[in-house]
C-alpha cells in the first residue's frame, strides 16, 4: 500500500460534496489546466506559498529565516522571489500577519483517516462520510486506493470526485468507491483540449468503464460563461446520461471566480479571467433541457 501522499485541504463538515455531512480530503496535483480552474492551489504536486500582500507589515521575520534569500527587505518594503523558494514553509510559521501561508502537506493514510473519524457519528446520523477530491485524486492512485481501503475497513461511505482522466484501472478502486462524482466540462475533444489541456478521450473511456461495472454515478458538470453554457452543451450531457445504466443525477456547478484571487497569490495566471459570480438561477432554463431530455435528476449547486 502507497501510505503517504499530498493533501492542501481537509474540510469537515461538508454538506456539498456527496449525500449527508461529509468530511473532503483534497488531494494535491491534478494532469489538467484548466482555464477558470477554481482551485489554482491543486495543480502542483508539490507544496506551495500563498503570498498575501496586503497583508505584509514588512516586519522581516520571514527573511531571517529563509536561507535561500527569498525574502528581502529593503528600505521597509518586503520582496519576495519566487523563483529562490524552496517551498520549506519556514517563512510562513514566523509570520505575524498571516500574509504567508504554505499549501501542501505529506500525510500518511492513516493520519488522514483518524482525523476523518472525527466526526463518524456525524455521518452516521445524516448518511454521511468522506470525500476525496482535489486536485485529482487519480494522480495520486495508490495513495487514494489506500485511504479508501481505509475508510472502508472503518465502515465509511466513500465518495470520489473525479475528472477522470487516468490511465490506470478504475474498476480497482471501484471496490471501495460508493458514489463518483464525475466532471464532463467540454465535449468536442479540441475544446477539450483547448480549455484543459488533455483530451477528453480517456475520461469518456473511463466513464463507460465504470458504468458497465455497475459504479454508481454523478455527473459533475461545472458550468462556464462563454465555454459550456449553451443548449448544444446541455443536449450532448442530456445524451451522455441517457446512454449511461448508473447514472444518478447530473450537478451543475456555477462558475465563481475565487481561483483568480489565489492564482495571483501563488505568483500564477489564469487564462479566463470572468471576475463575476454566475448566479445559479441563471442555469434554471438549461436544467429545464436536461429534465426535458433526461430522466435523472438534475441539481444546480
């Protein structure tokens, strides 16, 4: 068993991320790039750091410990280059105001899951249990295996929201896999591509994969200004479903621009640069196709 990997979030108390109050641990590193990607601090496998700048009191005590000369401080102003970090972390503990926090952390499994269990009595009560995302939770595949192994041998039920983009076997970690959540983005492969970088070819031959094997599934479809959000869009995921045995509702999730803020903290770039909320009403008239089309059942989150 793989019994450490990278994690940058354990969230408790999830009400969103699959049935009942759940516990989602996001795993860290993901194989697209997504242009309007919400969480900009899951891309890298590795650790990272958030800079806040207006945050800086430009107190220094973060260039007295960083070794590799990162941080300066000149004439009360604070610099930070990026390119000399070695993601230790260290600045980020001696920092006052907050300003610098390190995302990513190595865990073991077991680590993960004692923390999980926390809250069991919670997911008893409401159906609950954990969740894994990210990131991508198929990057680190035999870590998730073994956190799902885990969670199954203390009678957890197990979610995983997933792109589906992996050349590993999923059916193996379908064994402990209670609910996918699985995100169809765009469907004609160059737009894919264009938008994500991968092909989308591979994360359709793993949905039908796991759809003849039984999996029980949800189509986890994040909805985009000027990308996705157009009745063709919304005809091929109505078609998508009907041609699926397991599939049990289709989520549509509305675009937030909250990954732009932390892209530009993490010293990153983001190519779709919509600064505004999609409001959820506004899909009400698309989710009308699916039900029209469709007889699974469609939520806007």
């Amino acid at each position: 068993m793989h019994d450490k990997g990278t994690i940058f979030n354990i969230q408790r108390f999830s009400t969103s991320d699959g049935p009942g109050i759940r516990t989602v641990v996001f795993m860290k590193g993901c194989p697209l790039n997504c242009a309007w990607c919400h969480n900009p601090e899951s891309k890298s496998v590795i650790a990272e750091l958030f800079y806040k700048s207006e945050l800086c009191i430009a107190c220094g005590a973060c260039a007295n410990v960083c070794s590799a000369n990162g941080h300066t401080l000149a004439d009360g102003m604070h610099d930070f280059d990026r390119k000399k970090c070695m993601h230790c972390g260290k600045c980020a503990q001696v920092c006052y105001s907050n300003a610098l926090e390190i995302c990513g952390e190595e865990r073991t499994a077991e680590d993960i899951i004692k923390t999980v269990l926390q809250d069991k009595l919670f997911y008893e009560e409401s159906g609950g249990g954990i969740t894994l995302s990210g990131g991508e939770p198929l990057l680190q595949f035999d870590f998730t295996l073994s956190l799902l192994k885990l969670a199954k041998k203390n009678n957890l039920h197990t979610v995983v929201e997933t792109s589906g983009f992996s050349g590993r076997d999923l059916t193996i970690l379908n064994n402990f896999v209670d609910l996918w959540l699985y995100d169809i983005k765009v469907f004609p492969e160059e737009e894919h591509i264009k938008n994500t970088g991968v092909s989308n070819k591979i994360i359709f031959d793993n949905l039908y994969q796991l759809d003849n094997v039984g999996a029980k599934i949800v189509l986890r479809c994040p909805i985009i200004p000027n990308i996705n959000m157009t009745k063709k869009h919304f005809d091929n995921l109505a078609n998508l479903a009907n041609t699926l045995n397991n599939t049990i509702a289709i989520h549509l999730e509305s675009y937030h621009p909250l990954g732009l803020s932390k892209a530009g903290q993490l010293g990153k770039s983001q190519t779709y640069l919509n600064e505004k909320f999609l409001e959820p009403s506004s899909l009400e008239p698309f989710a009308d196709i699916l039900r029209r089309k469709t007889k699974k059942e469609v939520v806007i989150l």
